[in-house]
C-alpha cells in the first residue's frame, strides 16, 4: 500500500535538530569550508604547476623525438656452452654516425599516421658564439623554422626583430637574449659562431628570444637547418632528429612505442626525456593529493561529530520515532540530510574561498622562471572537490546514521 | 454478548531473556482483546507486564508463539512491514510522553500522520488541532512540547498516540507520572476512545482504581497469566 501524500517529515525533524545546534553547525560547516577551501586551491596549484612545467618542456621539447639510439657491439661468436673455452667480448659503443637514413621518407610516413600534428627534422650543433676572445658554448639548433614554429611556438617567444627573416636570412640567427646581452649584440649585428668540425660562419642576428627556462636562455639558438648541416660538413640528407607532435600529448609514450615499431629507429616520447622533472611532478602530485585528502577527511570528522552527538542526545526522539513507524530508512534520511545540509553549506563557502585564494595568489608575482604564481580558476578541481567533498559528507553522516536506524527503541522505553 | 470481532491476538507467546543469565520471563501467554475493549494488565513488579507490552507492540520480535494484530500475522514480518503497521495500527503512550522538544504541540501530533501520508498537510493539521481540542489544549497548540506542564504533555503525547486513528492503543502506565486529576481526564479519554470510536486500549497500570474501572483486568505473576477477568471485589 502506497501511501497518497509524502510528506517530508524526516527533513523537517533534520532541519529542527540543525537548527538546535546552530553553533556547533556553524563550526562543522567550517572545517568544510576550510577543507574544500584548501583542497580545491591545493590542486588547483599543483594543475598550475604542471601546466607550466609541460609549458616549459614544450618550448623546446617535441612530444615525440625519433632518433638513432647509440648500439653496442655484438660478440662475433655466440657465448659458447657453459664449461667450455669462452670468448672474451668488450662490448662498446659502435663507432657509426647516430644518422637516421632516408629521412624524408620517415618524415612522409610519420606524416600520414594518426593524430600526428607536426613532423619536423632537426640537427642540432653544439657550437661556440664567439664575442671578441671570449668564447661561449651553446647549442645551436637547425631547423625548418616555419614547422619549427608549429611545434615548439617559438614565435610567442621573441622578444626583438622578427621570426620569419630566418626564411629568408639564409645565415640567419635566432639567438637567445642571455647569450646576445652577454655578446652585447641587437638584432641586426652579426656575430660569428664555431662549430665543433671547427667549421667558422658568420651569423645574422634575426631576432631575440626568452624561453624562461634558465638553461635554454644561456645556451640556445635556432639557425637554418640546412647551416647547421654545414656546421657539420655533411650533406642535406643528414638528419639526427625528427621531432613530432601528436593530438594527446599525455599519451605520447603510446605514439613513440608505434613510431619505433614503425620505424625501427628509437622514438623517445616527451615524459621519458624529463624524467626528473615528471618524477618531481609525481612526487609533488602525491604530496598534495594526501594532504588536500587529509584536510577534507578532517573536516569529514568535524560532520561526524556533530551527528554523533546529535544521535545520542536524540536518542529518545529515534526510540519514539521507531515505535510510530519511522522505518530504518527514514532515520537514516534525517541524519543522513543533516550531514548534507552542514556539508553543503560548508561546501559552497569553501568553493568560494577558494575562489577568492586562487585569484589573489594569481596575482602574485614569484619572479625566476616562474613570473606571476601559476595558479588560475580550475573547473575541473571545483567539480572535484565538490564530489569528494559530497562522498566525505555523505558517509559522516551515513556511517552515525546507521547506528541510529539500528536503535532497540524498547531498551530505550525501559530505562 | 454478541460475536466480538477480536484485534488483538496471542497464541502461546514466550519469550526468553538471556542476559545476565538464560531465564524464561514469560510463558505460555495466551490473550485476546477485542475491538472497542478497555483493557488493563496488572501484577506486581518485575511479573513481565512491560516485557508482554514490547511484544504486543511489534517492537520485541524475539519470542516464541504467535501474535495477531487486526487478524494479521505479525510474528515473522520484516522490520519494515512491522514499521508500517504500527505506524497505521497502533498509537502508544508510555509513562514518559517523549514528545520532540524542538516542535510545537500541534508538530508533534502531526508527526505520525505525516509519515503515513493518507491525508494532505492540510488535512492532518486540522485532524491534529481536533485531537488537541478533544483533550483540551486547543490553545497549547503552537507552544514547543517542552514548555508544557507534565500533565499537558501527557495529553498531547495520546493525542499524537490517536493522530491516525489507530486500532489499538497500548500504554505502559500511561498515568504512572500523573497526579489524580490528570489519571482521572487520561482514563475519560480512554474510555471515551472505547466508546464512541471502538478503539482498542491495552493498558499496563499499578493503578488498582485505574483497572477497576476498565472494562477487563488481566493479572499477571512471574511471567504467567494468573486471571484473564479480574475483579477488584
Ligand atoms: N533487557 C532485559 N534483560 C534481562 N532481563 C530483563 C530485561 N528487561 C527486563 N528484564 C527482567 O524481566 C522481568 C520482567 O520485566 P518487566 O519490565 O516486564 O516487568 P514489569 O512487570 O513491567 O515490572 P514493573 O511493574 O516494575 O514495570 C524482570 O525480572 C526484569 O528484571
Ligand atoms: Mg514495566
């Protein structure tokens, strides 16, 4: 037998108990709010972090970089059978050019694979720019500058003259800001650079850059790919690397496993190449992820309290309750709903908060390679705080609430 | 006397407690109440009178033998389904009112009637008011059950007991708190319930005055029916 109206007694009876205990409400909302607070600001900066790390690589890292791995040389006989004569090897480093063969048309099939965005080749140089005696080491990288650009925005990154002149400045120079203040050169001025074939070129600065990464800013520049060849003394079919960007760069080490089988040349994807850097990020992921956890499940406790104490002190109300007809669910709902009601008073303050942390804390400046704190409003963490912050409230009030439903109303009739 | 249509039923009902030892506390309890009957169960303390109650309410499932309520099996029915038919069948009003202190008088009384749902808000705030007025605290209704004198939240606690106009109303001393003038109003109520709308009351009472005057007294001892129509000659 259905009943014909609901009404919504159990939400009244939560209401009232809440209402009671505005203090102690008060109180339990709060430690919500300074968890969800801190959780969803907490994340927030490690999504910032994170962003600006991937950023950084990929100023100069591709997502993929497929190249020639060093190989080490084979014994000429197989190891003979245990016990008898062995063979004694010197494994080393075969002395051949780490050169990827026939690149174009690695360039062409990689091209044609799925959600490859760009492919570019590379060679790079180490090189020294020479200012008046002093020399200074750096890495000159040779490129096709407009593909170039496409992968790695290099334009978003000058500060002076213009990206494009290297298309037509055949001897063209996109050099890094340190090395041209430590030069004392403006766009413009040539500077001459040695490679390590001990090839001299003069150089026409193009333009300037700033990565904010402070190793590229002291060593790094982008020249014509073809001069990096001759810095090389080979020809333009040599090619070291041949970078590539893909649609889902998280999912890079899938792409470089099918690029390796494809190719049989070693594709490295971005994560294998910053190792430590992806290590610090995972120890730092951790680290937040436990303590933002540890806050919220405190202030799960702040919620747990409240009940517990609300169920003993209401006790009698549960004993009579029962007796009229209030089912096991019913009891549950009120207590449960109480919960909820703290939680969500508690929650939506604390999105707030976090809202208001996120926004000052952007507007700091940290300087370094850094610049303004990168922290900015995460959607995603809001959405996750907010359903964590939902599930932790739920069950302090669920767990107290199912002690109550559980309650012998005639133990309590006969005290 | 004519066929009586019989609510309240046991057929056998034992029942054991095991703690702090196994001892058997009540034993072959065979009883029947009908409908419109004003009955009280009297017997001295520590007899099972109160244990016998908790069984009849549905609250005590852990016995042995049978009970019917209104010609349904109750024995062996799920916590939820017993829930439900207390909540229509039976009203109940106990030596403490356990009113909620945070509502008011006419809240309280509604509560039960709330939770059934036959009747809209509307509806179950004017029965509410009706149930007030019947027991004379009309003008109590909307003060908070907590600022009531003892007597006046004992009526407000039958009133509640009387929200769905259930079939059976059961007390376990139900004027045990009261002083003579207020036993006096409870036991008119009673018998008033009794007579005009064939409700059913099964009373536990110390109050010899109290069962005299019902319409049947059942005495128990040591967990045993010892006379099922007591007459205090
Ligand atoms: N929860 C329990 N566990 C063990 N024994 C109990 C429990 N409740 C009651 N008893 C015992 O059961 C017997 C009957 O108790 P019950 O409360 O039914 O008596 P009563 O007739 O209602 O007495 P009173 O008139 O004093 O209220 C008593 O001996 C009591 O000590
Ligand atoms: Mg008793």
């Amino acid at each position: 037998m259905k009943p014909k109206h609901k009404h919504n007694i159990s939400s009244e009876i939560s209401i009232s108990y809440i209402v009671t205990k505005k203090k102690l409400t008060m109180i339990a909302a709060l430690g919500v709010t300074l968890g969800i607070a801190i959780f969803v600001f907490m994340n927030s900066m490690m999504k910032g972090f994170d962003r600006t790390s991937t950023e950084g690589i990929f100023k100069t890292v591709p997502h993929i970089r497929l190249f020639k791995d060093d190989e080490t040389s084979k014994p000429l006989a197989q190891q003979i059978q245990k016990g008898e004569e062995t063979v004694i090897v010197n494994p080393r480093i075969v002395p051949e050019n780490n050169v990827l063969v026939n690149p174009n048309s690695l360039i062409a099939l990689l091209q044609h694979q799925d959600q490859v965005t760009v492919v570019t080749p590379q060679v790079n140089t180490n090189v020294f720019y020479n200012s008046g005696k002093s020399q200074i080491s750096g890495l000159s990288t040779g490129v096709n500058i407009a593909e170039a650009d496409r992968m790695f925005n290099i334009r978003s990154y000058v500060v002076e003259g213009n990206m494009d002149d290297l298309k037509s400045v055949q001897n063209g120079i996109l050099l890094v800001v340190g090395i041209a203040q430590k030069m004392n050169v403006r766009t413009g001025d040539n500077i001459t650079i040695t490679s390590s074939r001990n090839v001299i070129k003069v150089m026409k600065v193009v333009g300037l850059f700033r990565t904010n990464n402070s190793v590229t800013d002291k060593s790094r520049s982008y020249i014509n790919i073809s001069l990096a060849q001759q810095l090389l003394q080979k020809n333009s079919s040599y090619i070291t690397d041949i970078n590539v960007n893909v649609t889902e760069f998280d999912n890079a080490a899938d792409y470089a496993a099918r690029f390796s089988k494809l190719t049989g040349y070693k594709a490295e994807d971005w994560k294998a190449a910053n190792e430590t850097l992806m290590a610090a990020g995972k120890m730092r992921k951790i680290i937040i992820t436990l303590i933002s956890f540890s806050i919220l499940l405190v202030a799960g406790f702040g919620i747990y309290n409240i009940l517990n104490m609300t169920i003993s002190q209401k006790i009698n109300d549960i004993a009579i309750l029962k007796a009229m007809g209030f089912k096991g669910g019913d009891v549950i709902r009120i207590f449960v709903q109480q919960a909820l009601i703290i939680g969500m008073i508690g929650l939506a303050i604390g999105l707030l908060l976090a809202t208001v942390l996120v926004n000052v804390l952007a507007h700091v400046y940290v300087g370094g390679d850094i610049g303004y704190f990168p922290i900015r409003f995460e959607p995603s963490m809001y959405a996750r705080g907010f359903l964590f912050g939902f599930i932790i409230t739920f069950f302090a009030g669920y767990i107290p609430a199912r002690k109550a439903a559980d309650v012998d109303p005639v133990s309590i009739f006969r005290k | 006397m004519s066929a009586q249509e019989i609510v309240l039923q046991t057929k056998n009902v034992g029942k054991y407690f095991y703690d702090p030892e196994k001892f058997r506390v009540l034993n072959n309890i065979s009883i029947q109440a009908n409908k419109g009957e004003f009955l009280t169960l009297i017997g001295k303390s520590g007899s099972g009178k109160s244990t016998l109650l908790y069984l009849l309410s549905t609250m005590d499932t852990d016995y042995d033998g049978e009970i019917f309520i209104d010609d349904i099996k109750v024995t062996g029915m799920h916590q939820n389904q017993l829930a439900a038919l207390r909540n229509e069948k039976i009203g109940f009003v106990f030596q403490f009112h356990y009113l909620l202190p945070e509502f008011s008088c006419l809240k309280n009384v509604m509560i039960p009637a709330l939770r059934l749902g036959n009747y809209t808000r509307k509806e179950i705030e004017e029965r509410a008011y009706k149930k007030l007025e019947m027991l004379g605290l009309k003008d109590q209704a909307l003060k908070p059950a907590s600022k009531l004198s003892g007597g006046q939240q004992q009526r407000v606690a039958i009133a509640r007991a009387l929200i769905n106009d259930p079939k059976i109303i059961m007390g376990d001393e139900p004027t045990g708190n009261l002083d003579s003038k207020n036993t006096q109003i409870v036991f008119d109520i009673f018998k008033q319930l009794t007579r005009e709308f064939g409700q059913t009351i099964v009373a536990v009472t110390h109050d010899n005055d109290f069962a005299e005057h019902s319409d049947r007294t059942i005495v128990m001892q040591d967990g045993v029916i010892i006379d099922q129509n007591f007459k205090v000659s």
